[in-house]
C-alpha cells in the first residue's frame, strides 16, 4: 500500500506536469468555466423586459399613472419612449417587440369616464415572446383601475409569497450554472487524463508498472481534480464578486463543489475510458450539458414541469447538486425532496460514479 | 484549380474517415436541439392548483376563465387541504382560492381572488402573476379586447369597460411561429458553425500531429492552392452534413420559407458555412493540437451562436452587449435566416450577406497568412 501510496502520489505530479505544458487546454478549461456562465446569462436576459416601443402622446397624470403600471406590470417590459416613425422602423427590423401607443386624448377620456382605445402592434414572430405581452397588458390595466380606483372593479388579486422577497432569473441561473460548468471542467479534465494514455500508447507502461494500475489512474484524476477546483474557484469568484450573488451558506456552497468535482472527474474518466480519444470529449460533455441543464431544474423546480421530466431529472446526479447549490446559495430548496435527502443522493451518486470508474477502468485500461 | 481539387478530396476522404471529428462536431448541436425540446414542454404552462371555496354564480365564472386559460395554466381543482400538499411537494407553483363569500364580496365591490405562489425566480412566478392579472381582468371587463380601432375613413367602435382601458392589438403577422421552429432555426446555424469550424480546425491539427505537414510542404502546391483546397473540402464536409438536415427539417415543415425566399436562405446558410470553414483553416493552423483544436472550437462555436442571437434576442440585451454582437459575425447569419424564414420581405439580408462575407474573408485571409507560415 506504500508503494501504491508513492505511485499515486507521483502519478498526479506527472499529470500535473503534463497541465503544466499543455498551457493553452488549461487555460481554455478556465475560458470553458466562466462561458456556461455567460451563455446562460444571455438566456436570461432573454426571459423578460421585452424591448416595447412607448409613443406616448400624452403626457397628463393619468397617462404617466399608466406608464408607470406598464413598467411595474412583473418584468415584463423595456419601455423605450420613441415617435410612430421610429417604432415602425425598429419593429419591421426586428428590434422591438411590441409598440404601445397612448393616444393623445388618454387622459381627458378616462377622466371623463370614457374607455380609451390603446393600439399596441405585436411583432409576433414568436409564440412564446408575444404570449407572455398579450398576458402583460392586461395585467398593467388591471393595476391601472385598481390604483385609481375607478368604480365598477369589483374583483382584485391578492399574492402571498412562500419566499420573502423575488429572485431575478440571471441569479437563480447563474447558481445552478455552477453545477453544470463543474460537470463540464471536471468531466473534460478527467477525460482528458486517460485519453492521453490511449492516444501516446502510454497506456502500455501504465499496466506494466510495478503497483496495481489503479494507484497510478488515481494520482492522475487526483491532480485533474486538483485544476478543476481551481477552475471552479474561479467560476465561483466571477458569481460572487461578478454578479454580485453571494451563497448564504459559504461551507455548504464548498462541500456541494467538493462532492461535484471529483464525481464529474470520475465520469470524464469512464467517458475517456470507453472513447479513447480526445476528439469528442469536450463536444460530449458540452453538448450533455446543455439538455442535463435544463432537465436538472436549472430554470425552476424540475418537479413544476411535470412527472416524466422530474422522473428524467433524476437519471443525473446533477439534479441533486443544483438543489444543494441553490440552496447554499439562496437559502431554497428547489426539490421535494430535503436539503438532507438531496446531500444523500448526492453521495450515493459519488459512490456509484467511483465503483463504475473503477470497473470501466479495470476492463478498459488494467486488463486490456 | 486540380490541386485545389486534389487538397479538397484528400481532406473530404480524411474527415470521412474520421467519426471521433464528426461525433465531435454534431454533438454540440444536437444537445442544443434537445435542450429546445425539453423547453418546449417546460416554458408553456404552469401548474396551479384552484381551490374553490364558494358555490355562487360569480364563483363559477371566475373559476371557468381560469379552467379555460388552458395557454397559461395546468390546473388541478382540489381542496385546500390537498393544494397546500401540492404545494409543498412542488406539484404545483401556485395555489388560487376564490374564498368563502366571494359572491357577496363581488356583490359589494371589493372581491378578492387569492394566491400563494412559490417565488423562487421571477421567470416562472411572473407568468403566473401575468395569466392572474388577465383573469382578474376579464372577470370585471369579460369583453376586454373586443373593441375594433377606426381605420382608413371608416368608424371603431370601443367597448365600454370598467378600468376604461380597451386593447386594438395589430398582428405584424398571420401567424406566430411556435417557439420550437423559432428556437430550431438557430440550431441549424449551430450545427452549420459548428461542423464547418471542427471541420477546418481539425484537418489543420491533424496535419501537425501526424506529421503529413511535412509532405504538404514538400508537395508542388501553391500557398493558396493548398489554403483553397483546405476550405473547400471543409465546406464540402459542412455541407455533408449540412445539406441532409436542412432537408429534414424541410420535409417535416420547421424550414419554410415564403415564396421567393429559398435563394437568400441557402445564401446565409452558405456564406456562414464559409465564414465558419475559414476560422476552422485559421483555429487548425494556429492551435495545431488536436485536444485545444476540438475545446476550442467548442467555445468558439459557442460564443458565436449565443453572441450572435442564437437562443437569445439582441433586442433583449443591454446596449453595450448589443455594440459587442455587431463585431460577431454570426449575429448577421442569424438576423438573415430569420429575415429569410419568418418576415414576409428581405430587408436587411443582402447587408447581413455582405458583412457575413467580409468576415469570411478577412478570417480567409488570416487563415491564409497562418497556414501558408507553416506550410512553408
């Protein structure tokens, strides 16, 4: 065990010489980091304040009462004051969403008690975009009569919060993007580790050394371990003092990264293990992410979109490490199931991913 | 022009030969298509619990508009006791009661409909507040957007309503496009991008790795027959892979342009394939390990699919990030595909193939200037 112990230890010294020379793969994991980051921060962006042209016409109280209502109406516009011209000209090129237009005679009208006709234009090239503003409207009128108290209202909504206060969309992603670019880094480090084995036919040596293989596959997971935290560090870094969103539970935030990265590692190794090449793995694990981020409750609670996603969302381990990085983050929790069971599942899935490593790599690499 | 062909063939044969960079290549595309799907089904509807508490008249409106809202909600109409549990499981997002003397408080003017919502982003619980508000909405102004706006010398007729606000909504189009096609649509750029930058990046690569540069620098080929060569068979590697799935998705309907528009489709998908070909040459010679190549490329292809609209709307950006996506190519092949796909006439799309050529080219050039380096 000594000897092993020895083995391992100066195997991952020579992984971590192998990192040093390869500068520019390292420094592209570190660039592969931060861009889940920023990827999902553009789709965020996307989720709200549709850019909505606002010809204004009129400039009384009633009609500022309104366009503040339209801007209170839950994220859902980005008002830009413009004239008919302009609004018409930005529409046709795609850069505006929607036009309202509140007429000239807005405010004399409803004080007089007549009902004002709002012309808005829908650029409605997409389903999703324009359903969210046909519903937007509506919900700035209704905040509109309610806060001027005209007669004939008979009917308000009252909302109870669970939370106590809202959470944008970019910080909510940008916590569960964590998980993912660990996934990432990790699963293309670890990959990486064992392809350079198969590729410069040094796998050979590693089977004829005088300890056991698995000594030596150790000390060279360890060390891609060892860089994916310091990428991880760095993704971590860029959300707290980039975006400004600081994790509420700072150890449980640590113990989360620690539980994710050597688990992602281990299965970068297998999927470097059953590939042999280097080629696919950063492609793999990419294209992975992209649909495991959406099926682990990156957007919001997997269990709100219904019982065969939620039931999918389990087939991953990443379902459980962005629950327990939301809720070192935020304080949530995300899934039905508790904090508790979640760290459970998160370990159990560790175990699983170090015996199945340990079995790809005893037929792929020690036997073969 | 037959070494340019020779080079071509040759780099067609190797990248056919070659699955590991093709897997590599379609990988990414095809788990952003996935990922298109799963949204699908995860962006449309949320579910809502109704508790109905009073029997009366106005009760039951309330609660058939909410049924009704089948766009908006996925309803489960239960008891309290149930939709607390629902709510607590995370079955549902939101619990809506029409309280106990609902109609007497209608009666009186001052009803109220109530909801619990789990606020955990602004995404999902925004939607919910929205497709509320609509509700409340048409409960006191059930004719709310039935009014027709006076056009063109002939008469509107506004219906009165109580928060004496009335919708003319203009549609700028017949029909929406569902937001699986709008979201696929760039998908098909991504895989465009994706084949034709691994494409050019690894034939580079490999040339270094195996050594074969030496031959090529020992072959009587001219500097530009040998860069011509390399663009064209990755081209002709993009468009293998290409050209099968933009008739798929043509057969299937998601690829349908108007009348007259095929041309300056076929047009942005090429002069992207190109652009992307010519900065796969210039990543190939300039990275020259097949391990950076493919990571890399990845993060390249990335970056221009997102930078450039893919999956986002610039128009939704801060200026500043707007600024930046005008210095991304790729922002012109998207803005041009769906001016091609989605809006009756092509404004702007011969100024998005004259940038996106430009950049091709200048990307050509450095490509030129890199590899011709290491050829000789």
């Amino acid at each position: 065990v000594a000897d092993g112990l020895r083995a391992l230890r100066a195997s991952a010294r020579a992984e971590l010489e192998q990192l040093r020379h390869s500068r520019v793969l390292v420094a592209l994991v570190f660039v592969e980091a931060i861009t889940f980051l920023v990827l999902v921060s553009l789709f965020g962006l996307t989720g709200s304040r549709a850019p909505t042209a606002l010809i204004q016409l009129d400039h009384g109280p009633l009609a500022r009462s309104f366009v503040e209502q339209l801007e209170q109406a839950h994220h859902s516009f980005s008002l830009r004051p413009m004239s008919a011209a302009q609004a018409k000209q930005q529409l046709a090129q795609g850069k505006l969403v929607a036009s309202i237009t509140i007429p000239r005679n807005f405010g004399s009208a409803i004080s007089s008690g007549r009902t004002v006709l709002l012309p808005v234009t829908v650029d409605n090239v997409n389903a999703d975009l324009d359903g969210d503003l046909r519903e937007a409207v509506p919900s700035a009128i209704t905040r509109f009569g309610e806060v001027n108290h005209f007669p004939g209202i008979r009917l308000r909504p009252v909302e109870h919060d669970l939370i106590d206060h809202d959470t944008g969309y970019i910080p909510y992603l940008i916590v569960s993007a964590l998980a993912l670019t660990a996934f990432v880094v990790a699963g293309i480090l670890g990959a990486v580790a064992i392809t350079r084995e198969f590729e410069r036919r040094t796998v050979t040596q590693l089977r004829l050394a005088p300890v056991h293989t698995g000594y030596l596959v150790a000390g060279k997971l360890l060390a891609a371990t060892v860089v994916s935290v310091l990428a991880m560090a760095f993704a971590v870094g860029l959300v707290v003092f980039g975006y400004g969103v600081a994790p509420r539970h700072p150890a449980a935030t640590l113990g989360a990264i620690a539980l994710c990265v050597p688990m992602f590692t281990c299965l970068g190794a297998c999927a470097g293990a059953l590939l042999r090449h280097t080629l696919p793995v950063a492609g793999l694990f990419f294209g992975l992410a992209l649909p495991l981020y959406i099926d682990s409750g990156a957007l919001e609670p997997l269990r709100f979109d219904g019982d065969k996603i939620w039931a999918i969302g389990h087939s991953s381990p990443v379902y459980s490490a962005i629950a327990v990085i939301e809720w070192a983050f935020h304080g949530f929790v995300v899934t039905p199931e508790s904090l508790g069971q979640n760290v459970l599942q998160l370990c159990a899935w560790s175990l699983a991913c170090a015996l199945v490593t340990a079995a790809v790599m005893q037929r792929r690499v020690v036997q073969r | 022009m037959s070494a340019v062909l020779t080079v071509a063939r040759l780099d067609l044969a190797v990248w056919r030969r070659s699955p590991w960079a093709i897997l590599a290549a379609v990988i990414p595309p095809i788990g952003m298509f996935v990922l298109v799907k799963v949204l699908t089904l995860s962006v449309t509807v949320q579910p809502v619990a109704l508790v109905i508490q009073d029997p009366g008249p106005q009760a039951q409106v309330v609660s058939h508009f909410i049924e009704n809202d089948t766009d908006s909600y996925q309803l489960f109409v239960t008891s309290m006791k149930r939709a607390q549990q629902l709510l607590d499981k995370q079955r549902v997002a939101a619990v809506i009661v029409i309280p106990k003397g609902f109609d007497a408080a209608v009666a009186s003017g001052h009803a109220v409909l109530d909801y619990t919502l789990n606020n955990t982003d602004i995404d999902f619980a925004d939607d919910i507040r929205r497709s509320i508000d609509r509700t409340v909405a048409e409960f006191d102004a059930p004719q709310l957007g039935s009014s027709v706006e006076g056009r063109a010398g002939a008469r509107g007729l506004v219906v009165p309503n109580a928060y004496r606000l009335d919708i003319a909504e203009h549609d700028l189009r017949t029909t929406d496009v569902s937001f699986e096609t709008y979201q696929t649509l760039p998908v098909l750029l991504l895989l465009v991008l994706s084949t034709g930058v691994l494409g050019g990046a690894l034939l580079g690569s490999r040339d270094h790795e195996r050594g074969t540069i030496v031959f090529l620098r020992q072959a009587p080929l001219a500097r530009t027959a040998f860069v011509a060569g390399r663009l064209l068979g990755a081209l002709l590697a993009t468009a293998a892979i290409t050209v099968p799935a933009v008739a798929y998705l043509t057969v299937k309907g998601v690829v349908h342009p108007p009348p007259g528009h095929w041309p300056a489709f076929l047009g942005v998908l090429g002069a992207t394939a190109f652009f992307a070909a010519a900065l796969g040459v210039l990543l190939g010679a300039a990275l020259r390990r097949s391990t950076t190549v493919a990571l890399a490329g990845v993060i390249v292809a990335s970056y221009l699919f997102f930078l450039g609209g893919g999956f986002t709307t610039i128009a939704f950006l801060p200026r500043w990030l707007q600024h930046v996506s005008r210095l991304v190519p790729t922002r012109y092949g998207i803005d041009g595909m769906r001016q091609a796909l989605f809006y009756t006439d092509l404004h702007g799309v011969q100024t998005d193939l004259l940038v996106l050529g430009g950049f091709a080219l200048g990307t050509l050039a450095a490509g030129v200037a890199v590899l011709g380096r290491s050829v000789r």
